[in-house]
C-alpha cells in the first residue's frame, strides 16, 4: 500500500490550519477596519446611516464584516479540509455568497446614497478577505492514496496542478523508490 503525501503543509496538515488562522484573522480584522472607516468617511461627507428610521451605528459595518469575515475564515478551514480543489471551490463559493449579500441592500428602502454605501462595504470587505484566503488554500487537495505504486503515479500529476515544481519531484521520486521497493 502506497501513501502519497504532499509537502505542501496548506491543506488539512495542522500547519494548514495554522497558516489560515494566521493570514485570515488579521485580514478579517482589516476588513473590519475598512469598513468601519468606509462608514465613518460616508457620515463625514453627509450620507446618511438611516436604515427604516434607526441610524446605522458605524461600529456595525466593521462587527459584522468580523462575524462574517470569520464565517469566512470557518469556510475556508472546511474547504481545505474536504474540498477536492479548495481554492476554486472557495472562491466560487464566497463570490456566490457575495453577490447574494448585495441583494438585501439593493432591496432596502434607503436613501441612494445608503445603498451605495452599504453595497460597497460589502465589496470592500470581500477584496481585502476572499484573495487572502483563498492565496492560502491548495489548489488541489493531497489526498492519500491505496492504490499501486504505478496507479499512484499516473495520479500524480493530476493533483500537482500549479504547485511548487520540487513538490511533484519529490512526490514522484517517492512514488519511484515504492515502486523499486514492491519489486
């Protein structure tokens, strides 16, 4: 039984995880910051924070990019995880999830104004958070492998799509030493 294993520690390793922690909870916070200040720009010039009557605290846009940010970042940590090509599947997801979450603002009854406004923090946040996590995910995942050293190494190549040249070296080298090994 052969095991093929990537290097590439950014998929479902701990160091994966450790890697997405560390990239997206500043980023998430980022996010937060910019669209608390995107807010904060937007009442200094005269747009309105009125939403049905009640004002639109500017603290809310950067707390809930952080709730959602960290839906974001919980997304990502699954995708890697179970995905069969995370990054793709990530971005195609959180670029699905984006849109959608334009449409309660492109709906609400506010001054034009608002809804620009609300509509852009959305934007904004999605272009600070998703490519910071998404740079992070595999483009494939590594999965291990019970097949035979050949079967495996027609495989190769397939998961290896965009990595680090020396990683599908020493994926295949690997593959070869089992293969001189079942002889």
């Amino acid at each position: 039984m052969t095991a093929i294993t990537s290097p590439d520690r950014r998929g479902t390793h701990a160091g994966g995880t450790v890697s997405l922690l560390r990239t997206g909870l500043p980023v998430v916070a980022l996010g937060g910051v910019a669209t608390t200040a995107l807010a904060a720009a937007a009442q200094a010039v005269g747009v309105s924070l009125d939403m049905a009557g009640a004002p639109i605290p500017v603290l809310g846009f950067g707390v809930l990019t952080v709730v959602f940010g960290l839906v974001g970042v919980l997304l990502a940590l699954a995708l890697s995880r179970w995905a069969r090509q995370p990054r793709r599947t990530f971005v195609i997801t959180t670029v699905i999830l984006t849109v959608l979450s334009l449409v309660p603002d492109a709906l609400a009854d506010v001054a034009g104004s608002t809804r620009a406004l609300l509509m852009t923090s959305h934007l904004v946040a999605a272009s600070i958070i998703v490519p910071a996590l998404a740079r992070r995910l595999p483009r494939s995942a590594a999965r291990a492998s019970s097949a035979s050293p050949a079967e495996a190494h027609s495989r190769a190549p397939e998961g290896s799509e965009g990595a680090d040249p020396s990683d599908r070296r020493a994926a295949t080298s690997t593959v070869r030493a089992d293969h001189r090994d079942a002889r």
